[in-house]
C-alpha cells in the first residue's frame, strides 16, 4: 500500500507513524514545504521567548527518527491532487501516486486588507523562519504593535513580553480571545494584561502602516498613530486548501470529513488545521485548529486509512492560555447549548473565573481563569457525556467542585448518588 | 528549619494586616503552637483585661513539627484569655486547619482589637485581605465553610469559623474547623465572636522544609512503623476515644448525672460496641474512621443517624455523615445527662459542630440544669416547656439546638454552669474549676486526675496531664503531685510542637519527640530542653492567670467531690484528696504555698524579666 | 510484569501522609499542593478517595505533547514528563480526561505521577494500604471500581 501524507505537522506526523504501526509493510511518503525538520507552531513561542532552542520545538527528538521508521520526509510542495486517479504533482515538478492520501496541510497565517501589511517589519508569527526575523528585529525595549488578540496572538504575546518589548495589542473585536472567552474572561484578561504593563486597545482597528523613517507608523482608526519598530500580525489563519482546487475534494473553509476523517474521495482524508469535521456535542462541521485535535486526527484517519475501521466521534474545542501568567482555558460549548443551563463564579479582583454550560444533567463546555489543578477532568466530564445526576445541582452552585462530581459519579457514594 | 519564621498580625479595629519575622529567640524558648502563643499572649495582653473585650487578643499557632511527615502533625492551638474562665485559654485542634495556615507560610496569626462590622479572614499564601462576612454571619459552622470555598472557587482552602454560638458570646464557643475538628473548650469561639471574626479561610501552597531532611524522615520512618505495631495505636484507630467509657464503667469513674453517680446503666447502648451494631431497622451508627491531617492513628469517627429516629424523621438535611461520638461527646451527652439514646448523642455531637459549641461544658451545664429541674428550682416555665429530667433524650437533643443558636434557654445554658448555677441561687452545683466543665473522669476514683483538673491552667481539663497510670493502681493521693506535673509539663512541651497528645498514647516515646524536634528545627534540643520547655510553658501560663486576678483558690474542686463519696465502683466511698494533693504539688513545682513561682524557679526557667 | 499503583479508597482515612511524601519525594519539601497524588474527601469525611495518573494505556497527554515531553518509560509503563523538553504549553493539563496532569506554577512545567521511578513514595507512606504497589493485572478497572463501590472502610 502506498500512503502520501500531505503535512509535517503533529497531525501529519502522528498520522505516518500511525500508520507505519498498523502497516508495518506500507510505504509511507510524508511531504513539507519548510525546509526545516517537522515541528511544533505551538512551540514557536517559546523560542521566541528563548525558552527553548530551535531544537526544542521539533516534534520529534534524535536524528533519524523518521527514517528508522521508514518514513519518507520530501521537502516539496504539493500543486494539485487529482482525487479520481489517485496522483498528484509537485511543485518541483513531478508526479507522485498513492493509494491512500491524508491531507494534513495546515493553515497559513491571514493579514488583513490594510495599507502597508506588505512592508518590511511587518510579521506574522506562524512559521519557524517567522519566529527567527522576529527574535533579530527585536530587543528590550523595541516598540512592537501586536495585531490580533486571538489565542494566537495571545501565546506571541507572551513571547514578546519575554522579549522584554514595548508591546501595544490591537483587537478588532470589544475583547481578548473573543472566540475562546466571553466577556467575563477576556475582559479580566485585559485588566490583568494591562496590570503587567502590556497596552491592550480593543475595539480598535488599525488603518494603516506607513514607513516613517527607521520606524513604521501604525494609525488606527478614529484614533491617534504610533511609531513603533516591529508589527506582528496574529490575525488569524486560513485552512490551505487552494491546492485542491479541481480535485473533486469537497471544501468549505477547510476540508469536509466525515467521522471516518474520509473526505467524499474514495481512500483520501484529511487531519488537523486542515480538516472541517463533526464538533463533539452538536455534530456541526468545524475546524479545530488545536495540538489536541491535530494528534486524535492524525492517529484516527491513519487506522481508517490502513484498514482498521475507526469512528471518530468529533473533536472537542479546548484551548489553555497563559497571558503573562494568568491562566485560562475554554472547553466545548461554553457558550451554552439551547435549552441548557449555565453557571458561573467570577471573582474579578483575583482573577478567578469558572463557567460550566449544561446540556440537561452533562458538562457540555466550561470557560476557566486562575484554574491550573485538575483542569482536565472538564473534558473528561465532556468527552464521557458523564450524567451528573444530583450533582449537576451541586455544580450549579458551586462549579469548582468538577472534580469530586466526577469521582463520586464514577466511583459511586455512600449515599447511592 | 521547619518554622516559617513568619508571623501574620490583623488589627480588626483597624483593619490592617501585616506581617512581621518571628521571634526566634521566642521560638528556641517555647518552641510553638501552645508555648509560643502564650508568650506572644503574655506580650501582648494585659491579663486583666475583659476576655470579650477588643483589649484582648486571639492568637492561632502552629508548631514547628505542624504540616511535616512526622505523625499527627495537623496540631494548631489557639490561645487567647478565655471568657468560661478568665483564665488563659488554650485549645488546640486537628482537621487540617492548622496545616494549611503553616503551609501558607504562618507560625502564628495574631488578631486584635474588634471589627465595627461582621468579617472574615481570607489568606492565599501572602495575599490576605478582611473581607465583610454579611452573607455568612448568623450562618452554621457547616454553611460558612461551603459557602466560602465556593465563593472563593477554592474547594481546597480549609476553614476555621464559628457559627451562631460564637456570635452571641456563647461561654463555651469553639472555633470548628473541617467540618467537625475544634478548638473546643474554654470558649475560643466566644472571642472571636466578640471580635466580630466570622472565619478564617486559608489556601496555602508554600510547604514546610525541615532542618536535615535524611535523619528527619529516619525517625518518621521508625515513628510510623512503631506506631503501626503498638496496641494503643491499634485500639484508637479501631474504637475511637469512646474505648474509655468502658474503661470507666468498669472503672466506676464515669461521672453521672451531674455527678450524683459514677456509673451508667446505659452505657452498653452508647459504647464503641453499640456504634457498630445494627439497631432495629438494620442501621450501624458507625460508618467509618478519619484521619486529621498526617495522622496514622485515625481515631476520629464518622456516623450517621438512623433516619427514622425522632430527631431528623423530619429534617432531612440531616440524613448524612458527619463527626459522630468520640468519648467526651458520648459522656457530656450520656451518662453526664443519663440518656442512652445513640442516635440522639450523635445528632446533638453534630449540632455541636454544626454550631460551633464545646460539648463537654454543654453537656456539664446541662447536667447542672437538669439537677436543677428535679430539685424543682427551674421548671418548664424557665425551660421553654421541655422537660429537663435526667434521661430525656429530647430535652438534650431541643436544648442543644436552643444552646447553638442561643434562644431561650439556651441562652441560658450559654453562660456555663457556674453563670447559671449562680443565677438560680445554687453555685454548688456547678460541677467546675475555675468555671471550666470536667471532662469525663470523676476526681473521686481517678485522684491524680483531680489534681491535674484542679491545677490546669484553663480550668477543669483532661488534656493537659496523664496520670492515668498512678490512678489506676493506686487510689489515693498520695504520690500524685510528681507524675501530675512531670506529665503536665510533658504535655505543654508537646502541645507546643505542632503533634497530638495522643501520638504519645499510640507508640511514640519521649525520645522521639525530640528526635523529631531536633532534627526539624536544627539546634541542640536534648529530653531535658525539651522537658523544661514545657515546664517553661505551664509557668507562664500560670503567670498570667496569677495576673488576671486568679489564686490559689482557684485550685479547687467542687465540694461534691470533696465531701460526698463515690456511690459505687472501686472508689466506693472515696472522696477526692485534693486539699492533701495541693500542697504537694505546690512544692514539687517550686511554688509557694500560695501557688506562686518562686523566683529561683522563674530565675531556673528564664522567666524572671 | 508491569506494577501499578492499586487505589481502595475503602481504606483511605485521608491523612494525606502519601501527599506530603511525594512532594518529598519530588520536590523536596511537604506540600501537599505540589503532590502528584491528591486526596478527595466528601461527605463529611465519610469517603476519601485518593486520585493520581493511572499511567493510562491511550495516554491522552502524552498524544497531545507538541513537543515530545512526555514519553513511556518502558521499565515503570510510566509516562513520564521530562522538564528539559517540556515548554509549559500546558495542553497536556487539559487534554487528560482525568485531570491528573498539572501546572507547577513555580517550576513553569507540568507534573504528574511517574510512579517515583518504580519505587512510589506514596504507597510506602500510606498507612493503611490503601495505596499499595502491585503487579498490574490487580488493577484492573473494574477491580478498582469494585472496590471503590463496595462500601465504607471498617477501622482495623
């Protein structure tokens, strides 16, 4: 059997080394286009915070990982796929067959239509060559404008702080990582932010960004400018899927899979950023662009692909935040689910936050701040389904108490709840 | 070294918290929890001073070996001049309270003056705030603790909090902490009621190191492997501290009564043995045994009452666990009021709790009440239409609810048997030293025990001494002045170290607690350091109450132990030889005759500034 | 053969003795806040069940390490976290179902249970057996459920 994985992310990788374990004959071809060993974008961060070397954000450590596996990595492009014979071309030019093909290519990084994105200094924060310009434009003190307060742009903050920079955010939306938070949250990640030193304009649009000298002059709208040396641009990503165009493989924003990870192409899948699948709790078709998600797709099309029937029940949204050491973390329909109930606790003066969102007696989603010690079990609350019974009102009063629901109703009581 | 060396001081009047260094040379001298609380007390209180008053100062107190390996090392004492008595009070209590105030950093916090309006303590490690207590003041023990972890979205911080009885100055207020672990006697809570303090909520995260790791966690090692073996460890962990009601039975040493007796029909039906056997409809009293915090013994119980039992056939809030029947409990609400009914002492043992009351001056007062009652000096009119006869199980069960929350004659009940005897023209039958209730040993068949009661510096105590043995073989006075105050500084000195006296009980020897001191807190700590450490302790302690007024007078039991023999048991006909003891005792101690420290004995114990 | 810790909250008495000695054991200094093993109490103290990594075979956080920090060790069958990899991204704490993956705020890594190399503190600390370390196959889940059901501890 001859397999192609489009992709070195984790989805990709975790994918070829599935697939060698349940195919221990199979060919496996894994393609890149970075000409750098498969890493990890969610470490990037903390190479630029110098945490880590370059080394430290591979996927996989030792030489010769991929190769002892008998894992093919080519560094090339993939130009198109045609879905109907089974081949596709390289952009060095080429052709390759497959018998089964995983599509786990990833996003690239958006900047939005202002004037003067294109200039130099201005950078996203995506890839390992990104990750590099930015460590050399960058010293104590530089004047950075952040672009985006997405999950995203929330880990480069992070990064840049480390950096010890001058650092303003600009987020278009009333609030910090409007889409893992409400309102509670992101607003006491603001102040928190804020507290630390760090300029966070929301509801804020940047207009422009002209040269002005050595600096770059960024102007909002209906606002003052500023000049600073470095714009960072987090805002946001966009499934790579123009390479598909004609291959007969059904895309909405991303790549349609069903709970096989099967695309509508016989014996072709997709995994990861890439990947628009059923979502856990509602079914609905959504992009995860999340470590988690990447590694579960991965390693499930990869059983679908070599023969070994897997149902995939849909993934769940999870994201953990650490902006400038507050902690926080968003799970599932936080935002609640028709007929649902919710809870919350909100302690803005010590940014202590926790919200559980109820499909009758199950945990459907929860939104956290400030809450580092058994955290998972939230989704493992989600995940199982785990009816709650007697203490879903428990919950309802006090929320912290996940942990001891989730024991009791798995281990049993003394009282029989 | 395994102090924090850190002090936290709240003034409530003003409302600042600060923190300031330990004294170490305090510290080398007193060591900590009981010891070193009193001498901050001594240094900070006027001992005449209204034990009610702002004046007066509330002090918690870890010790040095609190929060580490060693067992039972969850000890925290809390010290204040204490409003039964005037006398200095010191109670001490497990859960695992104490542990998390050390581990948030704290040997000690302090609290002065008094709030204008109801508040509560909250500390995270360093940040510690005063917090309005509005939506918890009036509230249950049980109501303050749930609702403060909720509030705060801590389900890990531990409390210490009082409830009603506390508030409303109940004499005998406790501070309860976990649920159903007190600083029970001597009225620790009533202070902290008068201080406007609802409860102290403590999340800590910072740990306790010790001096030399290696040869500490040796001596853990060889601690818990002999306590594993020994028979008094066995005998906790399988009866509770109820084993002893047996024991006194047998003994003819269980006050009954109100004292009349020493010994209790009943008793089969309230014993460990009765705590593990099905009633009528197939319910076991008993469901379990807990530890405190770094405890190998787990001698506390967890019960439950019989659902179809009169007290919460129609209070199903009740039907849950909770701390049941531990030997003092069983007493004040057995055969102290002569009822057998199990469920109703273990539903009153949780009203203690949940009220935040201490059980052995209730039930004492209760005594006294219901002697009172049969002599027709109160009747229902005073009593709220309960029947106060000795037996009835309903009027403990009505009045302990009455006592904790303060109303009617409860309020009555809530000044203590000395307050309320003297009310009804009949101070004689307050069963009491220094106004402090007896725990469960009758002075005429245990004599050295009567000594320890009637020189405890909070009153009448159990705790504070062990002459168990002499007692035990030999029933006079003679020859107890010498254990009762070698046992009663043994006792100080390991109050002050952060472990439970019953860690002595249960396997661990002398030599142990030094081992452990020494190697905890670095330093040249040998038996007899430690031994004049706690001697050191009880001489201060008794300083104070010589300045709050109190004198050899004080050193007393009731004339019913003096005068009126035991009715029955193997002390039949004895009386109490207190006033022979005392005098000894005075000498053995270096004391004059009026039961002041000499100054050679000051000079001996540094106690001479 | 594998062993494994073998939980019977039956008989925890909820001394925390086996917290205070991992945190010895892995940090050095008794805190239970540190502690890879945690006790949960309720009902008034009536039940305590004692709650760490069960070294699971799908090993959720493991999967979700961007950066291989966690690995298997194969003599222990213990996923282990190695600090020097590890760049505190945290996903492992919430991608484990169990929730026994945490954040040590001052270290800026994870821990979890690793089992002491083979040789766990706790299980040598816990006074009453209720965290014991046995050959695998005793642990199975239903073993542990049946004896986490199977009622309340009897003192002995």
């Amino acid at each position: 059997m001859d397999y192609v994985v489009i992709g070195t992310g984790p989805a990709g990788v975790v994918a070829a080394e599935t697939l060698r374990r349940s195919d221990p004959g199979g060919k496996i071809k894994m393609i890149g286009d970075e000409p750098e060993a498969p890493y990890s974008r969610m470490a990037l961060p903390y190479l630029l915070a110098e945490d880590i070397a370059e080394d430290g954000t591979h996927l996989r450590h030792g030489s010769g990982h991929f190769k002892s596996l008998g894992i093919d990595v080519v560094q090339d492009r993939v130009a198109s796929v045609s879905g109907a014979d089974g081949k596709l071309s390289l952009e060095s030019g080429g052709a390759l067959g497959f018998d089964r093909l995983l599509i786990a290519a990833g996003s690239h990084a958006i900047r939005p239509p202002v004037p003067g994105m294109d200039l130099d200094g201005v950078e996203n924060c995506w890839t390992l060559a990104d990750a590099r310009r930015i460590a050399a434009a960058t010293k104590p003190g530089s004047r950075v404008v952040l672009m985006g307060a997405g999950f995203i742009g929330c880990i480069v903050l992070e990064a840049l702080a480390a950096r010890k920079v001058e650092l303003t955010i600009v987020e278009m939306e009333d609030r910090m990582v409007p889409r893992m938070m409400n309102a509670t949250g992101g607003d006491m990640i603001k102040r928190w932010c804020e507290g630390k030193g760090v300029s966070v304009l929301t509801s804020t649009q940047v207009e422009s960004v002209e040269k002005a000298g050595d600096a770059l002059k960024v102007s909002f709208k209906g606002g003052e400018g500023m000049d600073v040396d470095l714009v960072v641009c987090a805002a946001g990503v966009r499934p790579n899927i123009a390479f598909l165009e004609g291959s007969g493989i059904e895309c909405g924003t991303g790549v349609l899979v069903d709970n096989m990870l099967a695309t509508n192409v016989d014996g072709i899948y997709a995994a990861g950023d890439i990947a628009e699948g059923p979502e856990l709790i509602t079914g609905k078709k959504e992009i995860h662009a999340i470590q988690p998600t990447a590694s579960e797709h991965g390693r499930i099309a990869a059983r679908n692909m070599s023969g070994y029937p897997t149902h995939y029940r849909g993934s769940l949204s999870m994201n953990v935040l650490n902006t400038l050491g507050l902690i926080s973390s968003s799970f599932g329909q936080w935002m609640g689910v028709d007929g649902g109930e919710e809870t919350e606790v909100a302690d803005a003066g010590r940014f202590k936050y926790l919200k559980l969102a109820f499909r009758d007696d199950v945990i459907v989603g929860a939104l956290a701040l400030g809450l580092t010690q058994h955290v998972g079990v939230i989704r493992g609350l989600i995940q199982t389904g785990t009816r709650l019974g007697p203490w879903k009102d428990r919950l309802m009063q006090d929320p912290h108490r996940v942990m001891e629901a989730y024991l009791v109703r798995t281990q049993g009581s003394s009282y029989g709840y | 070294m395994s102090w924090q060396r850190k002090v936290l001081r709240v003034d409530l009047t003003k409302g600042t918290c600060e923190t300031e260094d330990l004294n170490m040379e305090w510290a080398t001298q007193f060591l900590g929890e009981r010891g070193l609380a009193t001498k901050y007390l001594w240094e900070n209180v006027d001992p005449s001073v209204d034990a009610m008053s702002p004046e007066n100062v509330l002090i918690f107190a870890t010790g040095p070996l609190t929060g580490t390996m060693a067992s039972t090392s969850g000890r925290y004492a809390v010290v204040t001049k204490g409003p039964l008595t005037g006398a200095i009070a010191c109670s001490n209590s497990g859960g695992k309270f104490g542990a998390e105030l050390k581990y948030a950093g704290y040997d000690l916090l302090i609290i002065h003056g008094r709030s204008e309006k109801p508040v509560y303590l909250h500390i995270e490690d360093d940040e510690v705030e005063i917090v309005p207590a509005d939506d918890i003041w009036g509230t249950t023990v049980w109501h303050t603790e749930e609702w403060l972890k909720a509030h705060h979205q801590n389900p890990q911080m531990k409390v210490a909090s009082i409830g009603v009885a506390g508030e409303k100055g109940v004499r005998y207020a406790c501070i309860v902490n976990d649920l159903h672990r007190a600083a029970g006697r001597s009225g620790v809570g009533a202070v902290m009621g008068s201080k406007n303090l609802k409860a102290v909520a403590v999340r800590g995260t910072q740990g306790v190191t010790v001096d030399d790791p290696e040869a500490f966690m040796d001596v853990v090692r060889t601690t818990h492997e002999r306590m594993s073996g020994h028979r008094g460890r066995k005998e906790l962990t399988e009866f509770g501290t109820n084993a002893m009601i047996d024991v006194m039975q047998n003994f003819g040493g269980l006050p009954t009564r109100n004292f009349q007796a020493v010994q209790f029909d009943g008793v089969d039906k309230i014993n460990p043995a009765a705590m593990v056997t099905p009633n009528e409809h197939g319910h076991v009293n008993l469901l379990t045994n807990k530890a405190c915090f770094g405890c190998t013994i787990a001698c506390g119980r967890i019960a439950h009452i019989d659902e179809e039992h009169f007290t919460i056939v129609n209070r199903k809030e009740y039907i849950h666990a909770s701390g049941g029947l531990e030997y003092e409990t069983a007493y004040a609400f057995g055969p102290l009021v002569g009822i057998d009914d199990i469920d109703a002492l273990t539903y009153a043992a949780f009203l203690t709790n949940e009220h935040g009351y201490d059980p052995i001056s209730f039930g004492g007062t209760l005594a006294a009440a219901m002697e009172l009652f049969e002599m027709g000096v109160i009747t229902e009119e005073d009593t709220d239409g309960i029947a106060l006869n000795f037996g009835n199980a309903e009027a403990l069960t009505v009045m302990a609810e009455k006592t904790g929350k303060a109303e009617g004659f409860g309020e009555i009940l809530g000044l203590g048997s000395n307050r309320m005897c003297e009310k009804y023209g009949h101070p004689e039958l307050a069963m009491t030293v220094k106004g402090q209730e007896f725990a469960g040993y009758d002075s005429r068949a245990l004599q050295g025990m009567g000594l320890g009661y009637a020189t405890s510096n909070r009153g009448a105590c159990h705790l504070k001494h062990d002459v168990f043995g002499p007692d035990m073989e030999d029933q006079t006075g003679k020859g107890k002045a010498e254990p009762c105050k070698d046992s009663q500084d043994f006792v100080a000195m390991l109050d002050s170290t952060g472990l439970c006296l019953f860690s002595a009980g249960a396997g661990m020897k002398p030599g142990h607690f030094t081992e452990l001191v020494r190697t905890a807190c670095g330093g040249d700590w040998d038996d007899d350091r430690l031994t004049q450490t706690g001697e050191r302790v009880w001489n201060l302690e008794r300083m104070f109450n010589l300045k709050a007024g109190l004198t050899r007078a004080d050193d007393d039991l009731p004339a019913r132990l003096k005068e009126v023999p035991a009715p029955s048991g193997t002390a039949k006909g004895k009386v109490s030889d207190i006033d022979m003891m005392i005098p000894e005792y005075y000498e053995y101690r270096g004391w004059t005759p009026d039961g002041e420290p000499t100054t050679q004995t000051l000079q001996r114990l540094g106690l001479n500034d | 053969m594998h062993k494994a810790l073998l939980i019977d909250p039956a008989k925890c008495t909820s001394c925390l003795q086996c917290e205070m000695a991992c945190s010895f054991e892995n940090e050095g200094v008794f805190n239970p806040a540190k502690s890879r093993i945690k006790i949960f109490e309720f009902e008034h103290g009536a039940r305590a069940i004692p709650y760490t990594c069960t070294q699971c075979a799908e090993a959720w956080c493991l999967h979700a390490c961007p950066v291989e920090a966690l690995t298997r060790n194969p003599d222990t069958n213990a996923v282990e976290v190695s600090n020097d990899i590890c760049v505190g991204c945290k996903v492992c704490t919430i991608a484990c179902p169990f929730g026994t993956v945490n954040y040590n705020k001052s270290s800026g890594k994870v821990i979890k249970c690793d089992l002491c190399g083979g040789d766990p503190a706790c299980a040598k600390a816990c006074p009453t057996d209720a965290i014991t370390y046995v050959d695998a196959d005793w642990t199975g889940y239903e073993r542990m459920q049946a004896s986490a059901v199977s009622g309340h501890g009897r003192p002995a």
